[in-house]
C-alpha cells in the first residue's frame, strides 16, 4: 500500500495535533482520517489553510498549559496523607499505587488527574514520606508530597481517609 499526505484538523493521539502534515497509509486516510473529519488531504489549496489551524493549535496549547499551571498551583499547596494496612511484622497487605493517589487528589483537592500523569517507579509498599513527580504537561511537572502512614494510625472519623 502507498502512503499519502494529510493535514490533521485535531490532535489525534499516536499521529499529530491539528496543522501536522503526516503521512498515513491511504487505507486509514480515506476509510476513518477523512470521512471522519479528523483529517483532509494535503493538496495545494489545502495547504494554503494551514497557518489558519496552525493558530487554532497555538491557541490550544496555550490553554492546556494555562489550565496545567493552575492545577500545578493547587498541587504545590497539597499535603497528601494514604493510608496502608500493616501487618503485626510490619508487612504491608496491599500498596499504594498512582491510582491510589489519584484517589487522594480527588477527593481532597476535586482534581481530576490522569493516573499516567504520576510518575511512580514502584508501588509503595512501606510507611514513610514520600516525594511523587506528577507530570501534568510536558512543560509542568510538580512534586506532590506524600505521608504514607499505617491503617491504625487513620483518624476516627468517617471521610478522612486522606486527611493530613
């Protein structure tokens, strides 16, 4: 099969965002990229629209990193607490894991974040204070601090569950 040439009129994950000329297999052009509208060929005339989507896609971007800056604010004021079941011989039953956190930051801060978006090299499997990356665009990332402390020392009262 031959490929072919077409400028993206959206970011589609894997090929581009809008304005990208890329070359595609003419199969996946003409049965989904175009009959869909995610796409169109890159002709003559097509590519005279460009700068047009080049400013819708600068304009985006802006955006995204707007919003990912004023997340990376109330990331930056939060003190996350998790909580692990310990075990008599202080063995961990279970971990936390990034949508563990994720969790946390939800219910604390209402933040809806992308478990990929927190780089953990590991599951936590230990008590102790823990300093988690969070990549929430590729121009911010923020260190999230984070308590992991065992089950029995959880407050009393129902909700808290990440509570400082």
């Amino acid at each position: 099969m031959s490929n072919v040439q077409v400028i993206l009129r959206e970011k589609i994950d894997g090929l581009g965002c809008e304005a990208d000329v890329v070359a595609v297999r003419r199969g996946f052009a003409s049965n989904f990229l175009i009959p869909t509208g995610k796409a169109f060929e890159a002709t003559k005339a097509n590519l005279r629209h460009l700068k047009h989507l080049q400013e819708l896609r600068g304009k985006r971007e802006a955006e995204e990193l707007a919003a990912a800056e004023v997340t990376a604010t109330k990331l930056r004021k939060l003190k996350l607490t998790l909580y692990l079941s310990i075990g008599g011989t202080n063995k961990a039953f279970g971990s936390i894991t990034n949508s563990d956190i994720v969790q946390g930051i939800k219910e604390k801060t209402k933040l809806d974040i992308d478990r990929h978006a927190i780089k953990l090299d590991k599951p936590i499997k230990g008590t102790g204070e823990f300093e988690i990356p969070v990549r929430i665009h590729p121009q911010v990332e923020v260190i999230l601090p984070l308590k992991v402390k065992a089950e029995d020392e959880r407050p009393e009262k129902a909700g808290e569950s990440s509570e400082d």
